[in-house]
C-alpha cells in the first residue's frame, strides 16, 4: 500500500472503462503522473541536488553541517525507499522484482556510493584517490529523477533504442568525410609544409639558424634610429602548419572534423590561402 499509493486521476472512464486522454494542465492531475513515494524521492534528490551545488573546493561536505545534513537526508529517505520497495516487490525472480532494468541498477549504485561516502566522509581528499572517486561518482544523483518519472524514463528508452540509427548517420557522416579527407591529400597532401624562416622557399636551404627577432605586444618599446627589436637564434625548421595537414588520410580527417565544428576553421583557410592561393 505504502509503494502503490498514488492519486487517481480517473484516467479511464467509470461507464465504459476507456482510458481518457488527461492533459497535465491541473495540479491533481500532474500529482497522478507517479506514486506518492516516488514524489517524495524526486524533492529529496532535488534538494540533495541543489545542496551539491553550494560546493566548492573550500566549502566541502565534510566540513559543512548544513550540506551534510542534506547527505543524511538523502540517504536515509533513499533506504527506506528501497527498503518498502523490495519488502513488497523482492529483488530477483518475482513478477515485480525491483532488480528488473537497468534503471534499477542505477538506484542501487547511487545508494550504495552515496552511502560509502556518508559513513567514510573522509577529511582529506587528495587528487586521484578513492575518495576523490566517490565524490565524483555522487555527480549521477540527479539521474534518479529520469528513473522515477515516467515520461522522462520513456524519452531515455527511446534514446537508447535510436542507438543504431545514430550509428548509421554517424557513419554516413564518416564515409563522407573520407571522401573529402582523400581528395584533400590529393590536392593539399606535401604542399603546406615550409621554413619557419620566412626568408626561405626552399626545402634544401632550410638548415641551420637564424635570427628571430622578438616582440612584446603588450608594452611600448621606443627604439632609438640605430636600434632595432632584440632577437634570438632559433634552428631552421621545415614543418607542416602546427595543427593540421593533409599529408596523410588520418590527418586529414581530423582536420575536417576541426572543420565541422566551426572551431578553427578560419586557420585553415587562411593558411591555404597563404600556401596554395585563393582557387585552392
């Protein structure tokens, strides 16, 4: 009675007892979207959520009454959630069996992380160590909330099941890209390298050093008539462009990836324009 009980909306008709089509525009109706368990568990993992919020490097739960409190309140109404649920569905084997999805296995990670960190609460967390691992894993809380909506599970499953048509755009989106990758390295592959000395054109006449004169940008330097900007000897080097090339079919797909992204793409232009002219 406890795990069940819920407010019904009368989604189907006394006389006929054809489901009704209800639009969650009422408050009672939006109360019968899930059980009255289920609504307490969804403000207190929101609570708990906001409670995280206020943490910073400085201002942790393990030194703070008020965000610990919001741990143990977590907790404690989580295990008498699980508690009520397997005493009147069991964990395997039973027609309703808690242990049933994955959804499930979930809970049951966030409860049993979310209490290893409440009865450990260490002091001092160090980078790269368990305890620093439990505080991140607290980071999946608020998908407890998708778990115990309806409608916010549904929209996950059908996500999940749309796996394999995302797979075949993903690839689609592959196969184009090699073609392009490869009419790139027939067009561009060896073209773009040159000296780091401006001076040379030549890939044979790039060896040894030369002056690079240094700049500072972000204060005035007045140079007297004789003087000039200081510089340093720097080793000739033949290269390609520091972030991209099309030397080869890897190189430039991740090139055209940097492309679809809108990130960078400006770079690339530019240099081609620079290297090879504006046709190309």
């Amino acid at each position: 009675m406890l795990v069940y009980a819920r407010y019904d909306a009368r989604l189907r008709d006394p006389l006929t007892g054809k489901e009704r089509k209800v639009n969650y525009k009422r408050l009672h109706n939006f109360l019968s979207l899930v059980t009255y368990l289920d609504w307490v568990m969804i403000w207190v993992t929101t609570l708990s959520c906001i409670s995280m919020m206020f943490e910073t490097p400085t201002y942790r739960v393990m030194s703070t009454p008020i965000l610990q409190i919001a741990e143990y309140v977590f907790v404690i109404f989580m295990t008498l959630e699980l508690t009520l649920k397997i005493l009147a569905d069991g964990i395997f084997f039973t027609p309703k069996a808690y242990m049933k999805d994955v959804a499930s296995i979930l809970d049951v990670f966030i409860f049993v992380t979310s209490l290893v960190f409440l009865c450990w609460m260490p002091e001092n967390v160090p980078p790269n160590s368990g305890a620093q691992l439990l505080m991140i894993l607290r980071c999946v809380r608020p998908l407890r909330i998708f778990t115990l909506v309806p409608h916010m599970r549904k929209v996950v499953d059908e996500l999940c099941r749309g796996f394999k048509e995302i797979l075949l755009v993903s690839i689609l989106l592959i196969v184009l890209m090699f073609v392009f990758a490869s009419y790139g390295v027939q067009l561009f592959g060896g073209r773009l390298a040159r000296c780091n000395d401006p001076n040379i054109t030549r890939r044979e006449d790039c060896v040894g050093t030369f002056e690079r004169k240094v700049f500072v940008t972000k204060m005035k330097i007045s140079l007297g008539p004789d003087e000039d900007h200081p510089a340093m000897l720097v080793p000739r080097v033949w290269a390609n462009p520091r972030r991209f090339n099309f030397d080869n079919i890897g190189y430039a797909m991740l090139a055209l990836f940097e492309v679809l992204s809108f990130k960078g793409w400006l770079d690339v232009r530019d240099i081609l324009i620079k290297a090879l002219g504006p046709v190309s």
